[in-house]
C-alpha cells in the first residue's frame, strides 16, 4: 500500500513496546521494532507477519550514537520515511537510596532512558522537519511527574517529559508533533516475575490506584495510538497519563485526619 | 439500540460542546443537548440528525440548581441509565484588570463556569457511583494551567481542574473516570463576534500556537471522545491540552536572546 504509515518503535521486542507495535499494525501501519534483544525481536516480527501484519526487526542500542543513526538510516532505506517514532526502550531501577545506589547504575538507566530519547530525537527529528510531517510518543512515567524513591529513573523520565515539550515547540512550525505518554503501574510481565519473587506487590499497586486496578499494556498502546493518529492533530506538547487514577488517588488517599 | 450510550453534553447547543455532541452522536450515541440556547440547540440537533445520528434538546440553565435536579431526573426516566456527562456549559470573560471588573459579571461567570459544573457532577455522582459505571469529561482551559489576564474566567478554570482530580480520586472505586480537556482559544461563536469586532485577531491567535493553526470545535471533540470511550479505561484525572502545542511554545518562543 502506497500510502501506509511507517511506525519505528524502540525496545519492542516485548513488554508495552510489543504491544504496542501489535496496536499499530493492528491499524494497518507497517512497524519496525529496534532492540537489542535479538533473540526476542525477530519472533515477535514473525508472529506479527503470520497473522497478516507487516513488521521488521533491527538490532538497535540506543545507548549507542553509532547504532542510533546507523538504524534510522537503514530503516528509511529500506522502508522509506518514518511516520510516527515512538521512543519506548527503557529499563527500570531499583527501590534504593542516593548513597545506595551505584553511579554506574545510575549512568546505565540514564543512557538509556534518557539519552537514548535524545539520541533518537536528535537522528528523527531533521528528517521530519524537512518532510513537514511526523510524530514522535515517548514513553515518560509517572514517576517523572511526581518524586517516587528511584533517584536515577525518576529524574530521567522527568527530563523525558521536558524534552518532550521543547521538541513540540522546536517542531510545531514544521508541522511535527511531539508528546509522551506517562503510564502508571502497567502489569507487564517483567512486573510479573517481580511479583512472583515476591519483590513487588500488586496488592499495593493496585490500591493506590483510583480504578483500583494496574494499567494493562493494552491501555497504554491505545493512548499511542490515538495521540499519534490524524484524530490527535491538534495535540502537541502533552504529557498523557495512562495510570488508572494512581496520581490522583495518592494526594487523596493520604489527606490527614 | 438496548446497548446504546447516554451522553448529556451542557452547553451543547454551540461551541465546543456543540463540537462534542456531534462526535458522540457521530459515535453511536443517543445525545442530551442541555443548554438554554434554544434556536442553536435546534439546528445542532437538525445536523445531528442529517449525519444519522440521534439526539434530543432539554432546555437547562446550569446556573439554576433546582433545573439541573429536574434535567438528570428527567433524562433518565425518559431514556435510561447516562453513561457520559460532558459538562461544557460556559462563559468568557473580556480582558481586564481585576478592579475593572463588576462583582455582576464575577458572580454570573462564577455561577456557570465552576457553581453549574459543580451541581451538574454532585447530580449525577451518586447515580454513577451506585451504578458503578459512567465518565465525566469537564472543559477546562488553558487558562485553567497558565496565567491569563482574565481574573475571573481564568481561576474558574483552575478550579475546573482541581474538581475533576478530586472527583477522579472520589469517585475511581467506582470505576467512574473523571478528566478534563484545556482547549486554548478555540474558534466558537463567542471567539467569532469578537474576531469580527477587533477585539481579537485571528493571526495573532494562531501565531500563538507551535503548530500555526487555528484550534476548531472538532479538534476538542477528539479528544473528549477518545477520553470518553472504553480505549481510555485506564485514563482518570488527567487534563488534556487540546491547543496545537499552546503550552509549550509560549515559554519556548520566548526565551530570551
């Protein structure tokens, strides 16, 4: 189909970014998925492909400036301009205190979850402006809305959701929109097998959740999906939260007597 | 149709709620247009039904407690169960210091803009909290997140903001959802008169925003229904900007050389 959107989606080999990706072929756009789970990413393409879809797979670190701008380049070659880029590759930190938790650590997560947006941002972003067309979702979190005890990740989401914001004003003149997305507690199942080693609770999650429920993966691509379709047109610069009241019930839970 | 949504829209006769009402109704819903406006709400309600879709009209002044008692008591025992409130029932202000504002004027925007939006959800909570199923979607604004030199419009709609953070909180256990849109300037009729008077300019208007265009009704309304509809089960408590990028691109362009 001559006129079919070109959706790259980071870290989508599984987890939401999978999801995702399945969303957005689901709606007939053509998905490249960069990981570097090489082992993961070709098997879910081929799922994807065995049920009528059509996707691709590009081993992709995002930690890597070498990587990032080899693998947008090759996906415009090989597919043509990108449409929607949706920055979803991350990794998690956990629970522990400043002095805790070691600087190489911290360095990984921010790598990761922060410069490998920029890093992608910095690649797509010309290529969109010079075409007057394109949308970029990123996924923030909403522990980079509020503080919560992870002093590498928290702070790097935050700075997801500022950088979102300057590229939708950078971009808005060239007709690109930029917005991300800040999912709450989202049962995924990485968050499974935490539950399982009984390192999380669901239980906690999901009381200071106001729906009294975890955000499921599925909630989280739809909220992509419509802020990067034609429907959204008029929304830029947003930060969405897909975290089933979480923000909400956390002040309203814990008014004093 | 047994499975129909209910979705009484305030201010629906023109605007953004007219805006509103049509896409729900384009969406499958049986439509209440509650407004005092009748002439308008008749010839929103004439291209409702040239679409193909379905609605009435029941005249309300939300600034009238016992009408909108009487509104809800009515809808539902003519037509079942309402599924969706969209209270966007509201005033504008003109620009001016606070002093050169009436009390009058204070009182009549007070009265609509946060007092209706107020007794239109104390209405219909109970209802949807026994039933243990509804949304809510509240108009809010620009003005609602940045200041404005709009004394009286602009904490009205702050106020709009925080009702419906409490309300989602509230109201979350009951699987009610509870969230808002803040449009910027957002070309109604009332924008229109004010264009056509040079009060207001349109491309100063537009050169506002990061994407230059005009906000219009229906942009707002895509964003009220994808919040509205079951793909945002997992949405409460949020604000959605609806303005081109508004937000982002004023601090933006004004960063200084």
């Amino acid at each position: 189909m001559a006129d079919q959107r070109l959706t790259v989606i980071t870290g989508a080999a599984r987890g939401i970014g999978e999801t995702t990706a399945r969303r957005f072929v689901k709606g007939d756009d053509k998905v490249v998925i960069g990981d570097v789970l090489d082992d993961v990413g070709p098997e879910t393409v081929a799922t994807i492909e065995a049920a009528g879809g059509s996707a691709a797979y590009y081993t992709l670190d995002v930690t890597d400036e070498t990587s990032v701008n080899g693998f947008i380049d090759q996906v415009e070659q090989d597919h043509g301009p990108i449409d929607v880029f949706i920055n979803n590759a991350g990794i998690m930190q956990d629970g522990l205190t400043i002095e805790e938790f070691p600087m190489a650590d911290h360095d990984r997560v921010w790598n990761v979850d922060y410069r490998g947006v920029y890093l992608c941002c910095r690649a797509v972003v010309p290529r969109m402006k010079a075409r007057k067309q394109g949308v970029i979702g990123n996924v923030a979190s909403l522990f980079g809305i509020r503080p919560y005890a992870v002093t590498a990740y928290s702070p790097a989401k935050t700075a997801v959701i500022a950088l979102t914001q300057i590229l939708a004003a950078e971009c808005g003149p060239y007709n690109v929109r930029v917005n991300s997305v800040s999912p709450g507690y989202v049962h995924t199942p990485q968050m499974q097998d935490r539950f399982d080693q009984g390192i999380r609770k669901m239980d906690t999650m999901v009381k200071d959740a106001a729906l009294g429920c975890m955000t499921e993966m599925q909630d989280v691509a739809e909220a992509f999906w419509f802020l990067c379709s034609d429907r959204a047109k008029a929304i830029t610069g947003t930060n969405l939260p897909v975290d089933c009241g979480v923000l909400v019930a956390t002040p309203y839970n814990a008014y004093p007597k | 149709m047994a499975d129909q949504r209910i979705t009484v829209v305030t201010g629906g006769a023109s605007g953004i709620g007219r805006g509103a009402a049509m896409r729900q109704a384009g969406g499958g819903d049986l439509v209440v247009i509650a407004d005092i406006n009748q002439a308008d709400a008749e010839s929103t309600l004439a291209d409702i039904v040239a679409d193909g879709g379905q609605a009435v009209f029941k005249p309300c002044d939300v600034a009238d407690d016992a009408q909108v008692s009487e509104l809800f008591e009515a809808i539902e025992q003519d037509h079942g169960p309402i599924d969706v409130l969209i209270n966007s029932a509201g005033l504008l202000q003109n620009p001016m210091p606070i002093e050169e504002t009436t009390m009058d004027d204070y009182d009549r925007v007070h009265a609509v803009n946060v007092r209706g939006l107020y007794v239109c959800c104390r209405e219909i909570t109970p209802r949807m909290r026994e039933r243990r199923r509804g949304v809510i979607l509240n108009i809010a604004s620009n003005t609602s997140l940045r200041a404005f030199p709009l004394p009286t419009y602009g904490p009205g709609k702050s106020a709009v903001m925080a009702l419906t953070e409490i309300l989602a909180a509230e109201l979350g256990p009951y699987y009610v959802r509870v969230n808002a849109v803040a449009p910027t300037a957002c070309l109604t009729p009332p924008l229109q008169a004010r264009i056509d008077a040079g009060e207001r300019d349109y491309d100063m208007i537009v050169a506002n925003n990061a994407i230059p265009r005009m906000l219009l009704p229906e942009d707002v309304a895509e964003g009220i229904f994808f919040l509205c509809s079951d793909r945002a089960k997992a949405i409460t408590g949020v604000t959605l900007p609806v303005d081109y990028g508004w937000q982002v691109w004023l601090s933006y362009r004004a960063y200084p050389s």
